[in-house]
C-alpha cells in the first residue's frame, strides 16, 4: 500500500470563498470531472459508505477521493484499500474546509483525468454548510443512531443539500428512529431533496444510491 | 407544563471570551453554583444523559439547565418534564457558545439558587473546545455508534476535557466498538481524563457516574 500523501492546508489568504469556488467549477467542468461534497456529523459513516459506492462504481468510472480531517489520516487508508486515487487535507483544526483547500486536493489528486471525486468534509454539522466549494453536488449522511430530530436543530445543512442518506438502517431495531417525521421534517425545509437510506454494512439500499448518482454523474458529463 | 423561556443571544460585542469566562467563574463562587459544559456530537444523547442524571440527583442538590440549540427547543421540553428549571439559547446559526451567551442564560436561570448548573453546547466535537465558559468541570459524550477512532480525529475536545461518557453502550453489541483502543488513544492526549461507560436507557454505568459527578459538586461547594 503505498503512502498516503498529507497536504497541510490553511484558510485560504484570499477571503472570497464564492469566487474560489466558482474557479473550481469552471476548472472541472473544462475537466469533465463531477464534484460531490459529502458532510455529516462526526462517526456517521461517510468513510464506509464512500468505500462501499467506491466498490460498486470503481469499474465503471475513474474516481478519486479527498479526505479532510484534523489530524489524523486514518480514513484515507480506509480509502486506499479500494485502489482509487486519495489524499489526506489536515487543515489544522479548523472546522469546515473552504474552496481553495479544496483546490488544493484536487490539484495534488490529478482530477483532470478522473469523472468523480468525493470531497468528504469534515465531520460536522453546522460550518460545513456555509462553504460553496465548487460541488455539482451537496450530500449529507444522517446516521439512524444520531435521531430523527436533527432536522429540527441543525436546519441549514438540511436546506442546502441536494440528497440525504440515512445511514446504519441496519440498526434501526435499536434505535427509536421514525422515518416519516424525519421525511416530514426534512421535505418543510427542503422539498426536493432526495433522501436514501441504506446500510453500507449489509448492502440494503446501496444499488439504489449508486444508480442515481451514476446517472447524475452521466447525465452531467453529456 | 410551562412554555420554554427562548433567550436570542449572539456574539458578544466585548471581544475577549477568556474575560467573560473568568467573570462568569467569579460569579459562580459567589453564588456557590457549580457549572458543567456538556459537549458532543449532533446524536449522542447529551439531553437522554441529562435526563437521567437529573431523575437521580433532583432530590439531592438543586439543578437547572440551560439548552443550546440553533433553532429548535426540543430538548429543553425534555428537561423540561423533570421538573427542573430549563432554558433555551437560541444562537441564530452559531457553532458554539461564548461565556457572553452563557451568562445571559445563567441570568435567565436565576442560578444564584441553584447548586448545579449544565450547560448543554451545541452539537460539535470542534468549535465548542475552544471557549472556555467559566464552567468547573468539562464533559463530552462520544457515543458508541460513532466509534473508537474519534479521538484520532478531535483530539483538541478530548485534550481539554476532564471527563468522557461513553454512551448507548447498550448498543456495544451491533457496532464495532473497542474500548481498549479507545481508551488508550484518549490516555494519550489526556492521561487524568475519568471515562465513564453507561446507558441513560438501560441505566447501566448512571450510578457511577452520578455518584463522581456529586462528589465533584460537594467537595467543590465545601
């Protein structure tokens, strides 16, 4: 397994992220390279989600993986095990990543030859929401352990993303998780989103997921 | 049951947090209150915790709460149901609380007749490790479905803690949980840190850690 390469990056010194993330955009479409930015709650299981998409897809699509963390690059190797391009951004504690952190990654992945990269946030549900990084696609992870009444406290991030998976629907036995009033509260604040639960664990709901996100990624790159 | 006194607060326009904190400390000795900063991920079951700690201790010392949320009050109509005095901050969007806010709660609360106060943070292993509040004593929840690695990925909240709950450890059987390896990288950052292993549902490990957790308040009160 080769190492996997750390990118120390800071706050970018220009403070206009929109404009950053505008240059990422147009970069990857000259590129033909689709951007999804992944963000969730710490432990919700963005890493074994990505690998079990990664799985199914890797065949039919070159894709590449950033990991954002604090310190540590523990899911990166996670990722290297499936054979795909990753990186490891330490942003050094800070709380969110921003475009030209992103643009960073993305340079050092090589994304022009790659049709998908997954930028996957850090864990947290609140800054990330509030940084365009040039995504053609906003997806949250909601874990079924974490509750249904997260719509109700953390609104912002509900409302911007394009789709919403609910994660670990394996546990749902265990779990005091309603479904319908998490539907409910999700679509009052964001009508269109699509919401997909799935276990990345036993496969339940994990064709479904990649089927959309093939054809959004297809779709695209027409 | 009565409505949910909601207190808007925002940043405070005196720049300096660590001043705050030491006021808010010095006025907390003068009241003999003793105040706790309950930090975690969105879903690891700060307000269940607080639920049951509160059934076991309300008779023994004089408790209030203060919730903080971005926008919703459910949890504080949880607290609200034991019986002890509740209020919820509402801090437009923000990813933590400052001491400024704090006060304002603790002002709300008339804490000046009360032995216990818990301050719930919001939900962010991140944002919150940074500002110090005035409290006594640090506590963040990791709950078992989030894993063992966490404190790989947060070290700051697991360095500044005093003490760590590990909860929903009723749930140990469906995760890949290793308290081993969580136990010896949490060591690593902070060596004095006590970890406390329960279940507000089953109540398993409750007795322990609220039997700690009065001690702490008795011999601080002395």
């Amino acid at each position: 397994m080769d190492k996997i390469r750390v990118i120390e990056v800071k706050k970018s010194v220009y403070a206009n992220n929109d404009l950053e993330a505008n240059e990422n955009r147009d970069l990857l479409k000259k590129q033909n390279t689709y951007m999804m930015n992944l963000m969730s709650s710490p432990g919700s299981g963005k890493t074994t989600m990505l690998v079990s998409t990664i799985e199914r897809l890797k065949e039919k699509i070159k894709i590449g993986i950033v990991e954002a963390d604090i310190d540590s690059d523990v899911d990166a190797y996670s990722i290297s095990k499936t054979g795909v391009p990753v990186n490891q951004l330490h942003n050094g504690g800070m709380c969110h990543l921003d475009a030209g952190m992103v643009r960073e990654g993305l340079s050092d992945l090589g994304a022009k030859d790659l049709d998908f990269v997954v930028i996957e946030n850090i864990g947290n549900l609140i800054c990330p929401a509030g940084y365009d990084l040039g995504q053609n696609l906003n997806c949250m992870i909601l874990s079924v352990p974490e509750g249904h009444d997260k719509p109700l406290k953390y609104p912002k991030m509900f409302t911007k993303v394009d789709c919403l998976i609910i994660s670990k629907v394996d546990t749902v036995s265990v779990f005091d998780f309603d479904f319908k009033a998490l539907e409910k509260s999700v679509r009052k604040l964001n009508p269109n989103i699509k919401i997909f639960p799935l276990s990345a664990k036993t496969g339940e709901g994990m064709d479904t997921w990649c089927e959309y996100l093939l054809n959004k990624i297809e779709s695209w790159k027409q």
